[in-house]
C-alpha cells in the first residue's frame, strides 16, 4: 500500500467507526437515560411499593396531563387534575379512556414525566401505560394508575408532572401484543 | 474614493521558476466534456468556485423573499407555508450548497499551490465529488415543486416535524442530503491525503500555510460528523418509509434524541464553516500588514483546540428542552471555553497588525471586517451561552443575528476576501479596486443593517421562523430588509468584479502582493493548468 492508499484507508475505516457510532448512540442514549434518569422516561414495567414511612411533613403536587396524538380519535380523562401527596404515601388515581370513534382500535399512552430528575424517585405499581388498550367502537374502558414518590425524592422538588400521550397501534405486530396483553376492553 | 494604495510589485520582478513547463500529452476533451471529466484541482475548484456562487444567489433570493415577506407585519406577499419552505431552504441552501463549497473549492485551488503538490491527491475522486453537488441541489431545489411543497421544518429538521409532520417529499430531501454529505466526505478524504501525503520535500506539518493547517483540522471534523448527519437522515428514513421508531414516541422512540444527535453533528459543523475562514484570514492580514503572522504555533493550537471543543458543546442549542442542571451547567461552561481559543485568534491578529505597514486593499478590507464584525458574533455567541439567559433569547432573532453574523460577515466575508486575494493567482490580473470598494462598503453597510437589528427585536421577543409579527418590531424589521436588499444587490458587484478580473485588468506578476510569502506566489500568474510538476524548493520561513 502507498501512503496515500494508506491516509485513505484510515479514513474511511475512521468514517465507518462513525456512521457504526451514529447508530450505537441509540441504546448508549436511552442506557444512559435510564441510568441518570433525565430523559423523563419510566421503565415499562410494574414495581412494587417501597416499604417506607410516610414522610407527613411534606407535600409534592401531583399533576396529570392526558393529550391524543395525530390520527388518535380517542379521549383520556383523569379523576383528578391535581392532587397533592406526601412522599413515601402510595396513590391510586383512576383514568378513562373512551373510544369516540366509529371503529374498533388498538392504543397506547406513552408516559414522560416533568422534571425528569423526578422519574428516578417514581414508582408506578400499576399502569395501563404497561399495555396496549384495545376498544371497540364508543366503548369506554376505566383504568387505574397506582404510584409512589419515594422520600428520597429531592427537596426542591414540589411539582411533579405526569403526561400521557395516546397513540394509535396499527401495525401488525402491536396487535399480537395487544391480544396477550391482561388488560383488554370490555374484559375488566 | 481615491486609491492611495502602494503600487503594485512590476511585473519585472516577477519570478517564474516553476511550473508553467508542463507540456501537454494528449488531446484534451473540449467544450462541456472537458468540465465534465476534468481531473484537474484548478478546473475542479473553479467549478465549486462557480456553483458555490450561483447557490448563493438562490439562497439569497429565498432570503430576500423572508424578508420582503417581513417587510411589514401582516401576511402579504405569501403564505405561511410558502414562508417556511423559504426560511428553510435558504438555510439548507446556504449552508450545504454555498459555503461548504466555496471552502472546498478555495481548497481545491489552493491547497496543492501552498503545499506544492501537482494535484489533489485522488483527481477522479475530486471530480465525483463536485459532480455530486449540481444533483444534489437540483434535487433539492426540485422538492419545490412537488405536491406538498419542500422542505418546511427548518433547517436543523428536528423530528417530527420532519417525519410524522413532514411533506411528502422529505424523502427526496434526504436523499440530497445524502449525496451532499457523500461529497463533503470525498472531499475532505481528498484533502486529508493530499496534506498528509504530498507536501514539498522538507514542509513539515508546522511550515504549513495556516489555510492548509485549517482545512485539515476542518477535514478531519468532516470526517468525524458527517457520518453522523448521514446517520441520522438515515434513521429518519427507516421512520418514514419503514415504520421503525427512531424518533417517535408512540413507538418507543425519543424526539429529544434526534436533537442530541443532530447537534452532535450540527455544532462541530458550524465550525467547519468558520475554520477554513480563519485560514483565510490569517494569510491575507500578514500580507498587507507586511508583517509574519504573529503567534504562528498558538494559532494551530488553537484551530486545534476550537476543534475538539465542538463536540463537547452540543446542547447548549438545547437549554430549553428540559436538560438536567448538571448538563446546562457542563455545557454552559464547555461553551464558554471556546471563547479562549477563539481569542487568542483575535488577538494575534490584532498583534498581526501592530506596527505593520497597513495597506488596504479590497481583500484586506474584507479581512478586517472579518475581524471586528465575526468578533461581535462571536460576543452574541457568549451571551447565548450563559443557559439561564437563553432561556430568553432562545427561538428568538437574537438567535439569527448571532449565527448570521459569524456565517454572513464571518465566513462569506473571508471567502470574498480570499477571492479578491487570490483572483491575480487565478486569472493573471489584478481584481479592479475601485469596484472592490464599492462592494465591500454596500456588503458592510447591508449586512450590518440587516443583521444589527435582529438583536434589538430579539432581545425584545421576536420569535424567529415566524411570518407574522407584533406590531412594536415593525421598523427594525423594515431596518433589516432594506438592508438586505442592498446586501442582496452590491453582490451583483462582486460577480461583475469577478468577471471583469477574468476578462483583463492590469497584469499581475507571479509574486502579486508585495508582502505575500506562500509558495502559491512562486507559481506564475495565471497559475498554469499543471503546477509543481517537480516539488519547488521548499525554504521553511521561521514563523
């Protein structure tokens, strides 16, 4: 190899390195998030109640924000707006969704939570953002959401925020999830 | 304006010891193949030279429709739909067709005349990397016309806007992207090799003119991003047409990482538009201040450091989107130490000029320009820094008139400057003065209108992007676009200037600046198509 098929060899082998990396940073970026915690994200699985006493002194507001995504013709509504809690105390808040179109669909509320420093010190014990919510035609299904702020919960924390964005499953595969999914319309 | 500058070295004195002895082996292609299959870096980087100028005449005119469009606040001239597609493609216009081009093509030209090679490195690449381009705009510019219209997101394209939200012929626009993108890689490969591999016996990587040490630190950015954008788009692609969820919620995805990614790419590429231009720069102030560069090595060092820096600067373009403390915090302060680099910059070539004999010639007029007004963006750029602050001036035009202050008056202003200082080397005649003047006055006046303004309405609250406004902003808007109608015009200057250079003028000897030093002087003027054909006798100067 002359030198200069050598330079070019490096740097082509250096350019691949980087298009791998560009790609690579997609797990490194949600491994990190879920590490640190700061993207917003909570796992999507169930966890069970830290056995911890009720710090009384404090209070944290809790705030629900429930919103439809493009092409979603459906509706969620929370209980309570707002609610106020002390850490360490377990909560359970009901949710409704109605389906007010005229067809049967597949769904899913994809959870984010505000500041995302916060989602380290959430625990949701039962979620219907675990699953995929299949309704039929202006049917209305209730779900309950149960959560815990741990007390470790940092002190200048006194709002936290939860948003639910509800989004359309249409392919294939979703709706085979969605069949062994425990929570079904109609079937609660 | 009367001249009172030196006159020019005779022709007398004019040394042509190498090149210009090339004889010609074969019957070369004529007419449109000649330009289609030419390999050569002079043919080559005059035809980035030419594209890199006609783009910048698209993107203008989309410029100055935004700005007739904000004339006055109201709808008035188009719709808003219309106004997005322009905004964006005068930022994807101007960025990736004009001047990634213009430096590539001032590297083309260049680069083997400073380190005395006979050509690029790789000729047949260097043509497929320019073919490329005229593709990939026509491409581009062809979205236009498409049902849906083009691109309307922005030029950072952030998801999903530019997925779930996006017209259907974003496709189309990332498959130009692509192309582009391929071409500025292929370049810089070129580049890399031919500094690395065919420098005159005896120029050490520390002899090297600073445009050449810029443009290797640029290509090596290049080559560390790109990848990253073609990465990206790429994503998008599956998101669109493959239904995977990249940057899409419903799906698992994350739209915030799509802005960590393209600013992975987008902040080191801000610098491969200015790094060249420092370059530029710091060839042109030594030769009229007739005066050795002054601190040569820290000058390298910091090009080199304002390199490695970029990749860890990415999100301060995103204080707002919900970063932890810590991150606003580390990035704020990352960016910050940019300013140290990038001032050690400005004060050598301040120290440059210290006691020089001063001449001022169009190309060091646009040079010190340069200096003072790249120098005012870059103090706009260390307000944006401070994350607390940004959160007021982010998405407003405080924003647009800091970045187009270091791309319009920085890094347009110092690839006209290389064009008025390298134009003997390149045509044999001098560019005329007097027209010289007149554009860089209009340039300087324009700009200055245009883009001064912005700060005021921005500092204020005017969104940017936006093509409507409230009524309190309505005369700096109309400041801005009466000044960037004039700017708009005084560059049908500059191309009548170019043209007038190419057709004659007066006689430009080899040496065509009295205080020039680089090895590219040694060449007679016009550079004859085949240079160094053998390696010059390369004298290292002590810097």
């Amino acid at each position: 190899m002359n030198p200069v098929q050598r330079t070019v060899f490096r740097t082509v082998l250096a350019l691949m390195g980087m298009f791998a990396f560009a790609f690579a940073l997609v797990p490194l970026y949600d491994a990190f998030c879920q590490v640190t915690g700061i993207n917003g994200k909570v796992g999507d699985q169930p966890r069970s109640i830290a056995n911890e006493e009720v710090d009384t002194s404090r209070y944290v507001t809790v705030q629900f924000i429930t919103r439809s995504g493009k092409g979603m013709p459906w509706q969620l509504e929370v209980e309570h707006r707002q609610m106020r809690v002390h850490p360490g105390q377990p909560t359970e808040v009901n949710f409704a969704f109605s389906n007010n179109s005229g067809k049967a669909l597949t769904g899913r509320a994809v959870p984010s939570v505000s500041p995302s420093q916060a989602s380290l010190h959430l625990r949701k014990v039962q979620c219907f953002c675990f699953e995929e919510q299949h309704l039929e035609a202006g049917e209305r299904l209730e779900a309950p959401l149960v959560f815990q702020l741990t007390r470790d919960l940092p002190p200048d924390i006194n709002t936290v925020t939860l948003v639910y964005t509800l989004y359309p499953v249409t392919d294939s595969q979703s709706q085979l999830q969605a069949q062994t999914s425990p929570v079904r319309g109609g079937g609660v | 304006m009367a001249s009172n500058l030196p006159p020019k070295p005779t022709l007398e004195h004019s040394t042509t010891t190498s090149g210009g002895l090339a004889h010609e082996h074969h019957e070369r292609p004529r007419g449109m193949l000649r330009w289609l299959l030419t390999t050569n870096h002079k043919e080559i980087g005059t035809l980035y030279l030419i594209f890199s100028l006609t783009m910048f005449f698209i993107g203008g005119i989309f410029a100055l429709v935004v700005r007739a469009e904000l004339f006055q606040p109201g709808l008035q001239l188009v719709q808003p739909e219309f106004f997005n597609q322009m905004t964006t493609m005068h930022g994807l216009i101007m960025v990736f067709g004009a001047v990634m081009p213009a430096f590539v093509g001032l590297a083309n030209w260049m680069v083997p005349l400073q380190v005395g090679a006979p050509d690029m490195a790789l000729p047949r690449l260097n043509n497929f990397s320019f073919w490329l381009l005229p593709v990939a705009f026509t491409l581009l510019l062809s979205t236009l016309l498409m049902p849906g219209g083009g691109p309307n997101f922005g030029w950072t394209f952030y998801a999903p806007l530019s997925t779930t939200y996006a017209p259907p012929s974003t496709t189309f626009f990332i498959l130009s992207l692509h192309m582009a993108g391929i071409s500025s890689i292929l370049g810089a490969i070129n580049i890399i090799a031919t500094i690395l591999n065919l420098r005159a016996p005896g120029m050490r990587l520390m002899d090297m003119p600073l445009f050449v040490w810029t443009w290797l630190i640029t290509a090596f950015l290049l080559i560390a991003v790109m990848p990253i954008l073609a990465g990206v788009i790429t994503m998008m692609l599956m998101d669109i047409n493959f239904g995977t969820s990249f940057f899409n919620a419903a799906g698992g995805g994350d739209p915030v990482l799509f802005q960590h990614l393209f600013w992975f790419f987008g902040h080191p590429e801000v610098y491969i538009m200015i790094l060249p231009a420092f370059g530029i720069v710091s060839a042109i102030i030594p030769t009229f201040a007739r005066k050795p560069l002054f601190g040569y090595a820290s000058m390298v060092y910091a090009t080199a450091s304002i390199a490695i820096l970029s990749f860890l600067v990415w999100a301060h373009h995103m204080f707002v989107v919900g970063l932890p403390l810590v991150a606003e915090l580390f990035f704020m302060f990352t960016t910050m130490l940019i300013a140290v680099p990038t001032g050690v910059k400005v004060f050598n070539w301040i120290a440059t000029l210290f006691q020089g004999s001063i001449t001022f010639e169009t190309a060091m007029l646009f040079a010190l320009a340069f200096v003072v007004l790249f120098s005012i963006g870059g103090f706009s750029g260390l307000m944006l820094a401070i994350a607390p602050a940004d959160f007021q001036y982010h998405d407003t035009y405080f924003v647009v008139a800091h970045f187009h202050y270091v791309l319009v008056p920085g890094a347009i202003f110092a690839i006209m400057a290389g064009v008025y200082y390298w134009l003997p080397k390149w045509t044999g005649h001098y560019p005329d003065e007097r027209l010289g003047r007149w554009h860089f006055w209009m340039s300087v006046i324009g700009v200055n209108l245009t883009f001064f303004p912005m700060h005021f309405s921005g500092l204020a609250g005017m969104p940017r992007r936006i093509p409507d406004y409230a009524l309190q902003f309505a005369d700096f808007n109309m400041v801005s676009s009466v000044g960037a109608l004039m700017f708009g015009v005084s560059q049908l200057l500059f191309v009548w200037g170019v043209i007038k250079c190419v057709r004659g003028g007066e006689k430009a000897p080899a040496k065509a600046w009295e205080g020039a030093e680089d090895l590219e002087w040694s060449v007679p003027s016009p550079a004859p198509l085949h240079t160094f054909d053998t390696p010059p006798d390369f004298k290292p100067v002590t810097h």
